[in-house]
C-alpha cells in the first residue's frame, strides 16, 4: 500500500466523476463497448460451429476426431499468443489511454477475420494452408487480448458508481450476442446449402461480414472522449510510465486472485456456448441444425439473464454472485451432462438453458469485479493480463481437452469434470478476494 501512496492522487475517488457524464455519451460508450466485443466473438462462434467443415477444408483427409482435434487445436495455439497480447494492449490501454487501444485491436481484428475468408483451401495449396490458417488466427489471438478487458474498463469508469456491474454486463452479452448471431448464421447456412456448397464456399461467408462490422465499431469508438477518471491521470500528469511493471511490481496478490477468479469463465464460456454444437452433433448424435438450435435458445436466455445477474451484482455484492455460480457447477455439471446422452431436444434445450443461466452468474459480474480489483494506473493490464492468461491455458484448450478427454475416457461425461474442477478453483480465489461492489474506484 505504501508503495502506491506516492503515485496516488488527489482525486480519491475517481468513481465519482462519471455522475456528470451525459447520459447521450453514455449510450455511444455502452454501444462502443458492445460491438467490438461482438465482432471479436461472432468469428469465434463461427469457427467453432462451423469446426466439422473447417477440419475438411484445412486439413488432409483422415478421421473425423483427428481432423477435429487438428482444427481445435488451432484454436487453442491462437490463445496462447493472448497474455503477450495483454501485457502490449495494457501497457497501451494504460499509458496512452483505453480510446486508443480499443480503436486498433477492433481494427486488426476485423481485417484479420476477413482474411480467413480469403485463406486457400488444403486441396489447392496442400499444407500452406494450415499454415496460413494459424498465421491469422494468432493475429486474431493478438488483437482480440485487448478487446474484453479494454471494454469493461472503458463501462466501469464511465458508470454510475452503483451501477458499474449492470454497465460491465454490457461486455459478457455482446460476447454472446455475437456468439448468437453466429449460431443463427451457421444455423442458416447449414440448413439451406448442401454439404458440398458449403465446403466449396460457404464456409467463407460469415468471416467476410467482418470488414465492415469493425470499422463501424473503430468509428464509433474513434469519435468517444477517453474515460474520466483516465483523463483525470493525465491532467494530474499521474499517468503510468510503466504499468506492467508496476502491475507485477505492486499488485501481485490481486493478479493471482483474478487470474483464479476468472478460471470458470475461461472453461464454461468455450464448453458451453462454442463446443456445445460440436459435442451435441460429433458425440451424442445430434444433427447440426438441431445442436445449432439448442444452443442459439440457450444463448438468446444468457442474453436476456446477464442484465439482471449484473444489477444482482450491485445490490447483492461480486462475491457473493460469483460464490454462487462456482457452487451450482460443482454440484449440477455432471448430472446435466448424464441427462444429455440419450435426452430428446427438448431436454437437451432445458439443459443447456439451464447451464447458460449458471454461467451467466459467473459471467454477469465477472468484468465488473476483476475491473474493481485493480487502480487505474494499471487497470486495462491487471485485468488484460489475468483474464487472457486464464483464457490462454485454459479457455482457448477446452474444446480441444474436452475432446481429449472423450476419445480417452470413452465417457461423454468427462468435459463435465473439467468444468467442476474450474469451478472449485475459482471458487476458491473469490473467497480470498475482498468485496468490490458499492465501494469508489479508489487509487491507492
């Protein structure tokens, strides 16, 4: 605490300017917010819905796990490239200003999704395509590492200081309305072209809306003030010179207690509402426009549940939301998942609606409290930093090991245990955490 009391300054609550802020400004932030985040996450609906058609166009014919295990696999080595990614969009997040920083990664993003609309099948240019492949989903990883972060930072210091979880919620449902609106895409694709034309080409379609989603993002946020309190750093010239070193050097303990907090969220968000489609249809025998279905009805319920886990959140307290959602996976995740083999659609949909709820727990408050745990000077790198590691080790790889894990086990149920071991660990890091909710943004 001493160490940054000589850094602190003399505005101690930072949380309270945003009561003057218009409430048309408001809006533009919160609009700002979601669609960059909703860019990010429709290319990775997409890619995960559409991994059964992906693995046949990139790789060499072979079996159907292998090939699925190669295409998830790619996946999963675009996360790795994502703390790096937190610790370069942080550093400028928290040194030029959280405008900038969500300006360029929404850009790069979206040229990098229409790039892969672009990319040569495995049949026309044999293993360069692969290759290539990975190339721009690790530019993908790269950009992507700022969006999450940059964007619950952005809400939280904008927002009303009792309302800071109901404006982060913004973040998780755009993720998932992107998430949706990939699921109805690939719904619709699947559905009205034929195997063959969706090998040959309509794989391609949904990467090329990205252009001009991103850039009507990048101008929407390009036209936006910074926030206030980052602007009242700068006006004190109290700006970090060096945030990531000064994230590791002062906020260790926190880093570590965000980086578990936000371990559930890593696994349930990628098992749950981007491999769901996957397992329903590669494992359990579902059709894809049926698993398509039950998850976009599962997704479109998370939506509509995340608002009111965030104002949950102010009134009720981070911990004690977060607390919640850990126990409820500890002890409904494995009998969810033994109702699912054998069930008909409509279980399998009450199912999933009822997992999506309990993640919505976890994923309602989570932007505002890991944004609460740290100061300003180094707010878009503690949260950038311990979420996209979280999403790195174990995020981007759950597709990949809950496969794994079933081709090795033999049992359907084994993804379930992996989400309740992430569920104990990161119940156990919220309780050693101190409640955020209902205290100012403070800087020391």
């Amino acid at each position: 605490m001493a160490a940054m009391s000589q850094h602190a300054p003399t505005v101690s609550d930072p949380g309270a300017a945003p009561t003057a802020v218009d409430r048309g400004v408001r809006r533009r932030v919160v609009a700002a917010s979601f669609i960059g985040n909703f860019v990010e996450w429709f290319d990775y609906a997409v890619y995960g819905y559409l991994a059964a058609t992906i693995s046949t166009v990139f790789f060499p014919e072979t079996d159907r796990t292998t090939g699925l295990l190669l295409t998830f696999a790619v996946f999963a080595i675009s996360f790795f490239v994502r703390p790096v990614g937190g610790l370069v969009w942080g550093h400028i997040g928290d040194k030029v200003g959280r405008r900038s920083a969500l300006s360029y990664s929404i850009l790069i993003m979206s040229i990098a999704t229409f790039a892969i609309a672009l990319l040569p099948t495995y049949a026309a240019v044999g293993l360069l395509s692969p290759v290539l492949l990975l190339v721009v989903r690790v530019v993908q990883g790269f950009s992507a590492s700022g969006e999450y972060a940059g964007a619950s930072s952005f809400l939280v210091e904008y927002a009303p200081a009792r309302r800071r979880g109901l404006y982060a919620a913004v973040v998780p449902a755009s993720t998932a309305a992107g998430l949706l609106f990939g699921s109805l895409l690939a719904a619709l694709l699947t559905g009205v072209l034929s195997d063959a034309q969706m090998h040959s080409w309509g794989w391609r379609l949904p990467f090329l809306l990205a252009a001009p989603m991103g850039l009507i993002g990048r101008y929407i946020r390009y036209r936006l003030e910074d926030t206030p309190t980052f602007r009242a750093l700068e006006d004190q010239a109290d700006v970090a010179r060096a945030p990531v070193f000064e994230m590791f050097r002062t906020h260790r303990r926190p880093l570590v207690l965000a980086l578990g907090a936000a371990l559930l969220n890593a696994v349930a968000f990628y098992v749950l509402l981007s491999y769901m489609p996957t397992y329903l249809s590669e494992e359990l025998g579902f059709g894809d426009t049926e698993s398509f279905l039950a998850t976009t009805i599962a997704l479109a319920t998370y939506i509509g549940f995340i608002f009111l886990t965030g104002m949950a959140s102010d009134r009720f307290g981070r911990r004690s939301v977060l607390l919640t959602a850990s126990a409820l996976f500890v002890f409904f995740t494995v009998p969810a998942f033994l109702l699912l083999d054998g069930a008909g659609f409509l279980v399998v949909v009450l199912i999933q609606v009822l997992l999506g709820g309990m993640l919505t727990l976890n994923d309602g408050t989570l932007p505002s409290f890991l944004a609460e745990m740290f100061p300003t000077r180094i707010r878009y790198s503690g949260f950038a930093v311990s979420f996209n590691l979280a999403n790195a080790v174990f995020g981007g790889t759950a597709p990949f090991v809950a496969t794994l894990l079933i081709s090795q086990t033999g049992s359907t149920v084994a993804p379930a245990w992996y989400l309740v071991a992430a569920a104990a660990v990161s119940a156990g890091a919220v309780l050693m955490s101190r409640e955020t909710a209902r205290t100012p943004l403070r800087e020391s």
